[in-house]
C-alpha cells in the first residue's frame, strides 16, 4: 500500500515538474507528503496552512490535472494539514471548481490575466499591443503578434493573457496555447503513429493559437513545415496568432526564411528588463494578490538586490514567505537579508567606496567631500570613520585604498577607525542604530 500510493506520488511529481519551474517545484512540492489514497481520492499532506492556500490558489489547477491524469476524471484531491507541528492535521478540501471543456483544452493558466500583469515603461507597448489584439482576435493587422524578450520577463503571461481575455469575452471558442517544444513532441508523435492529419485539424481549426518560444523550433525541419502551413491555414481563416520568442525574428537562426518573414507580418514587440520602481510595484502585486502585508523596505530590498528577472524577483519573494511560514518566523528586513544572502552577495560587494561616503554624509547631514576633508571637528571625524568602517565590512578594498579615498589617509588611521567603531559598536547604542540605518541605506539605495 504505501509502496503503491508513493509510486502514484512520483508518477504525479513528473507530471507537474513538466509544468513549474524549478524553484516552484522545490519551494512547494517537494516538501508534500502523499499520505493516503482512497479510491480515486488522494489526500496530500502539506506542513502548514499557509502552504495548502499557497497551493490552491497558485497550483490547483496543476495538482488537479496531474492528478487526474493519473486517476481519471474522478479523481479527488484532500489536503491534510499539519497544525502547530504536531501530528494533529486538519482536512481540507480542493476549492478546484471543474473548469469548462473549452477552458480545459486551451491548457491555459488562469492566472496570467492582464489585471495581474504590472505595466513599467518596459512593457507598456507589449501590454497595450497585446490587449489590442486580445479585444479583437483576429480583426487587427497585429497578425500575427509576436512578444519577444529575455527569461522570465513576462512573455509567457501577457501571451496567455490574450487568451484568458478573449475567451473571458467570449470573442473565440477555441484557444490553443502551446509552447513551440510540446508542439514539436506532439508532430513527432502524430508521425509515429499516423495521426498527422488529425494533429493538423486539431491546429488548424482553433480561433486563436498561441505558441510559446517559437526559437525551439530552430532547425527542426518537419516541425517547421508543419507549422508554416498551420500558419497559413489560421492566417487565411483570419484567425490570430499569436507568439513568443527569446529575441527579434531577425535572430532567430535554423529557422526558414518564409516563416521568419511570416512572422513579421503583424506586429513585433518587446519587453524590456524592469526599472527598480516597476520591480517594487511587481513585488506588492503579488504580495497583495496572497492577502501578505510587509514593510515596504522588504519590497525595497528585493527590488534593489534582484535586478535579473520577474521569475527570480518571484521567487525571492516566495522563499521568504515559505521560509517564514515553516519556521514561524514574522517576515522582517533581517530575514530577508540573511535568506536573500546568496543572491544578493554578487551585488553588495559591488558597493563603491564613493557610495559609502555620500550615504553616510547624507545621513549626517553635510557635503561628501568632508569625509575626504583634513577636518578634526568631532562629529566630522566620527561619521568619516563610521563610514571607514562600513567600506571595510561592505566592500573588497584594502585598508590602504580605503585610506587613500578618504582624502589620502594612512592605512593606520583606518585601522584606528575600525577599532574605534567597533568599541562604540559595543558600548553606544546611538552608534548602533546610526551604523544600522546606514547600512540598510546602502543595501536598499544599492542597484
Ligand atoms: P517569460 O515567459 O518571459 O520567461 P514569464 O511570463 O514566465 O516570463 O514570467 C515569469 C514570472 O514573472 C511569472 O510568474 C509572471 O507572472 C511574472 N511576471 C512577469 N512579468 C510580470 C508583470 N509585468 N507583472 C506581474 N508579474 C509578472
Ligand atoms: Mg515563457
């Protein structure tokens, strides 16, 4: 029996690692535990509540059809939860309400709406260009749409936008979001088992299509045919296409020239890497999507330590909650650093001397030239050496480069500085809290 129900477990897990990405996958399922099968019900245990509304609001969808896929269509899903870390669970159910069959076919995520898509001046265009279409599948010269940009900047989200929109409207019956890979394993399929032509019709006779990544289909030559007539076959019908890819047409090398003279055809758009602002206003989306109030300096630190990408900013925020969640801790700034430590390193060491010097100035209130100045006046001297001591513990520079930024000092005064401060550190709490708030300055300024 339990050799069984963690064999059912493993058989899910493969299916859904298909569907997450790989942080997602390690943040919230593989901390569920399988704990009884009953029929066709399947109760899963998770470690806390926060992590069973985690999932039902973010995973239902994929849980669901992992499962059914696994044990047909009556297939129910039970969660037990584990409460205050005892043994003592509670069940509940999945909300998952059964979707519509169009709904099911389009293997789109409900999710990626356009009300949950944040508009920055990196996306503007892409957003409106996709709404355009989204209001009127097919009825603009935005034939097809094609969103380019780099990973997890938000291709996947506006493009299944578009089709949570025009079906929400009720402007298509059909909508088939596909990514360019599963297409080409589908065709691979077909051809093995002599079902082109029903993988052709079953393409060729939706309202909309929406391909993911089309750059996979690089030199795959069959592949490519099959979709050039697809292509053709929706474009004469006056169906929207619509499609995503890692960089311009132009670029995209191995694949033929009459289809990359297709694709721009309509409209051509990209989304851009997202300024600080759009990252912190990302950030308080999703959080107040989950129901989660935190300081705004969590956001702020986030924003300004992960510049990458929207998946990893994501993913950053979604640690802290789990970690947070498991261990009961409240969700502060300290934890965010020390959780956010690995991520953010590269960045903080890259802090300059001269960033240092101006934020401890600002912080105290005169010109940053004064901490290179021969000056002795007392608080002048105390902020200089504050700011000595921070350039020590905050950048990779020597005592002696250190000495030489600070209007040319020896290295000896900079030693001085550094014992002085940590003696104050331990006897003046005024220090503390002043060595502190810089401190979080330049970690939160920093980009
Ligand atoms: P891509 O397909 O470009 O690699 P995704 O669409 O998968 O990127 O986006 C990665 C994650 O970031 C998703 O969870 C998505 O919801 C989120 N995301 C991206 N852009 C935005 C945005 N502008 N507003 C809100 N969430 C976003
Ligand atoms: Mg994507």
């Amino acid at each position: 029996m339990s050799r069984q129900i963690d064999q059912l477990w493993s058989s899910i897990l493969e299916n859904i690692k298909k569907e997450v990405n790989g942080n997602s996958y390690a943040t919230w399922f593989k901390t569920i535990k399988p704990a009884k099968i009953d029929g066709a019900t399947l109760t899963i245990q998770v470690p806390s509540q926060f992590f069973y509304e985690w999932l039902e609001t973010h995973y239902s969808d994929v849980l669901n059809r992992a499962i059914m896929y696994e044990l047909g269509p009556s297939a129910k899903l039970l969660y037990s939860v584990i409460i205050d870390s005892s043994i003592q669970s509670m069940q509940l159910p999945s909300m998952k309400k059964t979707a519509p069959k169009a709904k099911a076919l389009s293997n789109i995520n409900e999710r990626f709406t356009f009300d949950s898509f944040v508009e920055g001046d990196c996306n503007k265009f892409a957003k409106a260009a996709s709404m355009t279409v989204a209001k009127s599948p097919g009825g603009t010269t935005f034939n097809p749409l094609l969103v380019y940009g780099g990973v997890g900047l938000g291709k996947t989200h506006l493009i299944q936008a578009i089709g949570n929109l025009a079906l929400l409207q009720g402007l298509v019956n059909r909508v088939m979001y596909v990514d360019s890979e599963r297409f080409t394993m589908d065709f691979i399929d077909s051809i093995q088992k002599n079902k082109t032509t029903e993988f052709s019709s079953q393409y060729r006779t939706v309202d909309l299509l929406i391909v993911d990544d089309i750059q996979f289909f690089s030199n795959k030559e069959r592949t490519q045919d099959e979709f050039f007539h697809t292509f053709n076959a929706l474009h004469n019908k006056g169906k929207q296409i619509v499609l995503s890819s890692d960089r311009p047409p132009k670029e995209l090398n191995g694949i033929e020239e009459r289809l990359i003279s297709r694709f721009q055809w309509g409209l051509v758009v990209d989304i851009q890497s997202p300024d600080l602002e759009t990252r912190q206003a990302i950030l308080q989306k999703k959080a107040e999507e989950n129901g989660l109030e935190l300081p705004v300096e969590i956001f702020q630190f986030i924003a300004a330590n992960i510049t990458s990408n929207i998946r990893e900013l994501e993913g950053a925020l979604i640690r802290l909650l789990a970690y947070a969640s498991l261990n009961g801790e409240d969700i502060t700034l300290d934890l965010a650093k020390r959780l956010l430590k690995d991520v953010c390193l590269p960045q903080m060491r890259a802090i300059s001397i001269e960033f240092i010097q101006k934020t401890a100035a600002d912080y105290f209130g005169f010109p940053d030239d004064m901490m290179r100045a021969k000056t002795r006046k007392k608080e002048i001297a105390q902020a200089r050496q504050i700011a000595m001591y921070l350039c020590k513990k905050l950048t990779d520079n020597s005592l002696k480069t250190i000495g030489l930024h600070f209007g040319g000092r020896d290295h000896t005064t900079v030693i001085h500085a550094l014992t002085t401060v940590e003696h104050m550190l331990k006897n003046d709490a005024k220090v503390q809290d002043q060595v502190d708030a810089i401190k979080n300055k330049i970690e939160i300024a920093q980009l």
